[in-house]
C-alpha cells in the first residue's frame, strides 16, 4: 500500500503541474506553454525579452498566477478539512460543511455585502473578512452548545451543527430578502463560489492557515486512525480523546473557513476527494491525507480552467455537477463504505 501511495502522489504532483502549465495558457489572451514559461521565467528573474511584453507579464503574474494558486490552496484545504471530518464522526458523508462553517460563512458575507460594510484589512475586503469570522464564530457556538459535561459527543455536535446551520441560513435569507435591493445578484454570486475575485492578497491570507492546518493535522495521521475505532477504544488505547478532537475541529474548521472566506460556498469537493482518495490508498491517514490535498489541488484547478473558459461559471457549479453523479454512483456501486 505504501509503495502504491507514492506512486499516486507522484502521479498527483505531475497532475498538478500539467494543470499548472495548462492554466496559465488559457484565457481571453492564450498563450502558448512555452510562451507562459517564458512569461514565468522572465517575471521570476526580472529579465527582460523582446517578444514579451508588459501586457503579458501583467496577465499571468496578477491575473492567472494568484488565481490558479488561490484555488489549488482552497481545494487542498477544503479535501484536508472533510478526511479530517470523516475521521472525526466517524462517518464518510460528513464534510467541512456539516459544523456550520459554509453557513456561518454565507452569513457574514451576506452581512458585510447587505449591510454596506467597507473596510480593508490587511488588503482584505470586508466581505472576506466577515465571511472568515462568521465561519469561525458558528463554528464556536456549535461546539459550546455541543458540550455535555466536559465532553463533546459526535451525534450532538452532529445535531447541533446541523440545526444551527439551519438557523444561520434562515438568518442569511431573512437579510437577503429584507435588504436584497440592488445587491442579491452579488451574494447569490458569492454563495455559488467563484475565484474570479483571486488577487495576491487572498493568496496570502489563505497560504499560512493552510501551511499550519495541513503540518499539525499531519502529525495527528495516527490519533485519527484510532479515532477510526470509536471514542471508548481510541481511550482505551491510551489516546486523550477529547483533547485531540478538539485540536482537530479547530484545525479543520480553520482550513474549511479560510477557503469560504476567499472563494466563497464550493460543495462536494470536501466530501468526494476524501472518498476518492481513500479508495485508491487505504484509510491510512498518514497517506489519506497528501493524497487529499493533491487531489484536491488538481481536481479545483481543472475545474476553475473549466469555469474560465465557460464564461466564469461559477465554480461551485461545476463541483456539484461532477460531484453529485460521482458520488451516486459510488453509493450504487458499494453498498457499504468502510472508514
């Protein structure tokens, strides 16, 4: 199995590049790849060459670059965040989603855009800001209310993720029917997910909570294979197991909150990446989880090419529309999922 995931994530990794190049090249300007790479080397180095232009150098360094990295980091965090979520209810249709962190998202986004709130924070609009606090905060009031006795049973953190993204949802459209003049078409937009609004600031608010989610989660490869057993064996085992979910719901949430802050409500990708890596590496999450992330890196680069070249679709979309029939065909296929 070992050998076999490295083969994957070699395979990924020249995925990723190739999705890369491609991404580059294409656009209202295309280009071709030796021309991008040129374009790339000669930004890089500060060069300068004949049959490169400034035109050029502008679109892929602020326009093309920052999208396509923008939306590999968010898939990443996105697959990263629903293994983590899977692994923690013990559950394969668990994702992201499921603690309240779109709708806490949505909420603030739809705040900040109804509402008129304008201000910048580290280069950050208000609605990227509002959004990630909004996510983060539902997230809190779950757990809180989740708590009993010092413990946080998975099935009422479950309930209770559901029933107050429920209400935060309620509370999304009261202010969008009550206040939507002239602005509905803007949240509709942002709740369908976009990277259209990628910029170099996005790329770097989302780069270090995705740098310390994905290195801490890592190093919890093997409590979350324990977790796999049950919260009484995982504490028989030695595992302190309410401190350890705790670490992990902060983590998770902090990679599936920064990803809705910048590109707003994308489905499925936390949900099926984790399904589909796990099917081809095991339930190891040593490997489950730089699978996830390459995988999920690939699969929302292609998807935003595709979104690009259709007209800027909105992203989330096009996930659905893929996901949605991936993931039926695999509950035909297999009548029971194993974790």
């Amino acid at each position: 199995m070992r050998a076999r995931a490295v083969t994957v994530m070699v395979l990924l990794l020249v995925a990723a590049v190739a999705v890369f190049i491609l991404s580059a090249t294409q656009g209202t300007s295309a280009m071709t790849a030796k021309h991008a790479l040129r374009v790339l080397w000669t930004w890089a180095t500060g060069q300068q060459a004949a049959d490169i232009s400034v035109e050029d150098i502008t679109i892929v360094r602020d326009i093309r670059l920052p999208r396509l990295i923008l939306g590999m980091l968010v898939g990443a965090c996105l697959a990263v965040a629903g293994a983590v979520m899977q692994a923690f209810f013990q559950n394969p249709m668990a994702a992201p989603s499921i603690i309240g962190v779109s709708a806490g998202g949505a909420l603030g986004a739809t705040a900040a855009i109804m509402f008129g709130f304008e201000f910048w924070l580290w280069r950050l609009s208000s609605v990227t800001v509002s959004a990630f606090a909004g996510a983060l905060g539902v997230t809190a009031v779950v757990y809180l209310l989740s708590r009993r006795g010092g413990r946080t049973p998975v099935g009422v953190l479950l309930l209770t993720g559901i029933a107050v993204g429920s209400v935060v949802s309620a509370a999304s459209s009261l202010i969008l029917i009550t206040r939507g003049q002239g602005q509905m078409d803007r949240v509709v937009y942002w709740m369908l997910g976009s990277l259209s609004g990628a910029e170099w600031a996005k790329v770097q608010m989302i780069w270090p909570f995705a740098l310390l989610g994905f290195g801490v989660v890592y190093l919890y490869g093997r409590d979350l294979n324990v977790l796999l057993l049950g919260d009484e064996q995982a504490h028989y085992l030695g595992l302190n197991v309410e401190q350890v979910k705790l670490v992990l719901l902060v983590l998770s949430s902090m990679l599936a909150a920064s990803a809705v802050a910048v590109s707003g409500v994308i489905g499925f990708v936390g949900l099926i990446i984790p399904h589909i890596s796990r099917l081809i590496v095991g339930p190891d999450h040593r490997w489950l989880l730089p699978t996830a992330a390459l995988s999920g890196a690939v699969l929302l680069a292609l998807a935003d090419l595709g979104a690009r070249l259709g007209g800027e679709i909105p992203i989330g979309i096009i996930t659905s529309m893929l996901g949605a029939p991936f993931f039926l065909y695999l509950l035909h296929r297999r009548r029971e999922y194993d974790m």
